[in-house]
C-alpha cells in the first residue's frame, strides 16, 4: 500500500502540494492526472526519495521496489536482450555468485526456481518483442539504435523486473499504436501496484481501476476509469454550484435583513442574530476550472497552388536511402494523417518537407514565398538550459513581433497571468508546450 499523508512541497516558492493525502491499495492500476505544471513528475520524484519533503511522509511496505523509466539506456555494446535481462539484479546476482559450499548452492538453486529465473531469457525476449523489436533486433547492440528506441529498451528493463511500485511516467510517448496497445494489456494483467501519468484518455479507460487527481494542490482518489472519474467530477461540479447559488440566496436575505433593520430599535436582536449566522456560514469553494487550450493558427497569405511537390525524391542518411520514389503534392488547404510504425520513416519525410534534410535525388519544388512551422518529437532538447526564462524560448522565431508570441504562448499552456518559470524548472509536458507555440508564429505548413 501506498500512502501519501499530508505532503508539502514547493518549487521556487510556489506550492505544489499543500497537506496532500492519498491511499492506493496494494495491487491497484491508477492514473494520476492533471493539468501540466501541477507537479505529477515531482510526485514521482518525492515518491522514489529523489526530494525532500518540507513536511509530511510517504510510506510504503518495508523493503518495496519501485521502479520508473528515468532516462534512456546508454549506447553500449550490451545486446537490447543482456540489458533487460540485467534490470532483474537479484537473478543476475544469484548467477554471478560462485561458491563450493552443496548448502548455498541449493539456496540458490530453490531461489532462482522461485523467481522463476530459467524463463527469464523468454520473458525479456516477449515484452521487447510487444514494444516492437524484431527477433533480430534483440541481438543487437543498444547503440545501434536511437533514443526513442533506447528509451523503449528501458521501459522494457523496467518491466521486466517487475517492481512492487510501477510508476510510468508517459510512457507511451515513444511507442507506436501497437506498442501502445500492448503496454495496455501488460499493465492490466501486471501483478503489482501501477501508477501512471498518461493524457491518453483511451489508455486511462483500458488499464486502470482508479484515478488519482492532483488539482489545487490536493490529490484525490477516484474509483473507477477515467471517464468514471470524469462523470462523477462533473456531477460533484453540478451540485456543489447548486448548493453555492443556493447559500448566495441565503446570504442576499440575511444581509439585506441586516442592512434593513439593524439599527431599528424593536428589530436589533433579530438583525444581530443574523448577522452571526452570515459570519458562520461557511462559503463553498468551487473546484478549480480545468483550463480549456485553445489552438489557434495565424490566417496565412493565400498562395498558389501547389504548396510544396516531390518528384522521384529518395532521401536518408550518410548517401542510404530510407525513403524512394517519393511523389506527393501538398495544396494550402490539405490536412494530412502521417501512419506507419516506428522505423519507416515518418520523422524523415517531415525533415525533409520541411527542409531539415536534403533529397539525396529527385526533385523538391516550392512556393517562393512558402513558410514552413517544423514541431520535432524530440523539439525541445534543442532549448537552450541557461535560457533564465520560458517565453524566451520563443524569442528567435519572431523577435520583432512580440506581440504575435504573446498571442501563441497562452495556447502552449503558458498564461500571462503566471510567472513564467526557468527552463530548468520546467518538467516534461511544459517543455514540450514551450516550443510546441513555434509553429503557430508564422508558418504556412505545419
């Protein structure tokens, strides 16, 4: 069981959690959510021991694993399969261990039946395989492939060694539908706790049985999935305002009672007497709107068609091709759906598109006066750190329209209203939003 009471932290002086208390039970699938900024990554962190709390506790059962997906494994010559199979360190100790000595040697023997070690070698192989590796692939080295597969061979590490607390952090960020689909069954049928920060509503509904929501500061548990929790907020939103306008009502009668006979002699006892019920009565406190993004493009300048045409393009990398043949034409008032799986080369077609990467032959063509917004998966690793604050970010892109980025940063999930935080205090969905308000400045293709 984890049991999170009354926890405070702050960041930079502004509370994240304020006397926030949970319970999830042993065993429970649970989606914790909230809008962006809110603190789920820096409950993960307080949760794993990596920050201090400055006041409160979180307890869990006397020697429970966590485990989470921190950062990509490195680009070693280990095989995908040795590095899952390591995450499981007690098997890979028991293995290691040499000793003469029949009595510890049968303690390892029964030990490794327990963990049931011998299949071990199967397992791994099976949830790579559901990430999207191929039987080949598992052979091969980590750096033969890049981040995001990298990041897919952690979260299979982590899976594999099956820790009492699961705690995934978007962990579909990097995979593709199918790989997406599997993780969903792992989760449901994965014999321990889980919880997970995910904004896809289909995998909150398919893999987990609670949900637990972090808004003004305070968490609260939710039985049910996420359109369970979504039903029964918005009825609890219906009555709390029913009960707020009907308090309202009750404080306009008693007040306009006082203010009507407090100071008439033969009426003062009964105007003071009401006047201590408007100081007892207690205000509702609606909860907190969930902010609506609204996404808005610039109008661009009508051009003539086509946009943008590829004749016979073949493009990739170091002179090898990863797409040929290409023939495509893209009209102003296209809206184009890119699918494949992870590897076929979406990612280039969009560098190439938007000239992040040159055709190794065929022909390109454009409109003259074409402007093209390019949004990358991994966009905003190329921030820049020692940027001191957010709205920065953006700077480059228009310098001399201020007035269009201040347009943009609110639909990024950046208010004016807020201070706007470093870069370094800015945690996974708030980086992405940062540079995600690029393409709305000024392009004609996105």
């Amino acid at each position: 069981m984890l049991r999170i009471e009354n926890i405070s932290y702050s960041v930079e002086g502004r509370p994240l959690f304020e006397g926030a208390s949970a319970v999830i039970p042993t065993g429970h699938k649970v989606g914790l959510v909230g809008r962006n900024g809110t603190g789920k990554t820096t409950l993960f962190r307080l949760i794993r021991g990596e920050l201090p709390l400055e006041a409160g506790e979180i307890e869990l059962p006397r020697g429970a694993r966590i485990g989470g997906v921190a950062q990509e494994v490195p680009g070693s010559s280990v095989t995908l399969l040795e590095t899952v199979l390591a995450a499981d360190t007690e098997r890979a100790a028991l293995l290691a261990e040499r000793t003469a000595d029949p009595h510890r040697i049968a303690e390892i023997q029964t030990r490794l039946a327990d963990i049931d070690a011998w299949s071990a070698e199967g397992r791994a192989a099976a949830i790579l395989r559901g990430l999207g590796f191929t039987e080949e692939e598992l052979r091969m080295p980590c750096s033969a492939f890049s981040g995001g597969w990298r990041m897919r061979v952690a979260l299979a590490a982590v899976l594999f060694s099956q820790p009492d607390l699961l705690l995934l952090d978007e962990p579909t960020n990097y995979l593709d539908l199918e790989g997406t689909l599997w993780l969903e069954g792992y989760i449901a049928r994965y014999p321990h706790t889980v919880l997970i920060v995910s904004h896809d509503r289909d995998l909150l509904n398919r893999s987990v049985g609670g949900i637990l929501h972090l808004s003004e500061r305070k968490l609260t548990y939710w039985t049910g999935t996420y359109d369970d929790f979504a039903r029964a907020r918005a009825a609890r939103r219906a009555l709390l305002e029913s009960a707020a306008k009907k308090q309202e009502a009750t404080r306009a009668h008693l007040q306009s009672f006082v203010d009507r006979f407090r100071y008439k002699a033969s009426k003062a006892r009964q105007a003071q007497s009401r006047l201590r019920m408007l100081e007892r009565l207690e205000t509702i406190r609606l909860p907190e709107d969930a902010a609506r993004t609204v996404f808005t493009f610039p109008e661009p300048d009508a051009l003539s068609p086509p946009l943008l045409t590829t004749e016979g393009v073949s493009v990739g990398y170091d002179g090898h091709p990863v797409l040929s043949r290409l023939d495509l034409r893209i009209d102003q008032d296209d809206r184009i759906a890119l699918l494949g799986r992870n590897g076929e080369g979406k990612s280039t077609l969009a560098k190439l598109l938007a000239g992040r990467l040159p055709p190794l032959s065929g022909r390109l063509t454009h409109s003259p006066k074409l402007r093209i917004g390019y949004f990358a998966q991994h966009q905003w690793t190329s921030c820049m750190p020692t940027r001191p604050r957010s709205i920065t970010c953006a700077a480059p892109f228009r310098p001399s329209h201020p007035h269009v980025t201040a347009r943009a940063w609110p639909a990024s999930g950046f208010w004016r209203r807020r201070p706007k935080p470093p870069w370094d205090a800015c945690r996974g969905g708030r980086r992405h939003a940062c540079p995600c308000c690029w393409p709305r400045i000024t392009p004609r293709i996105c």
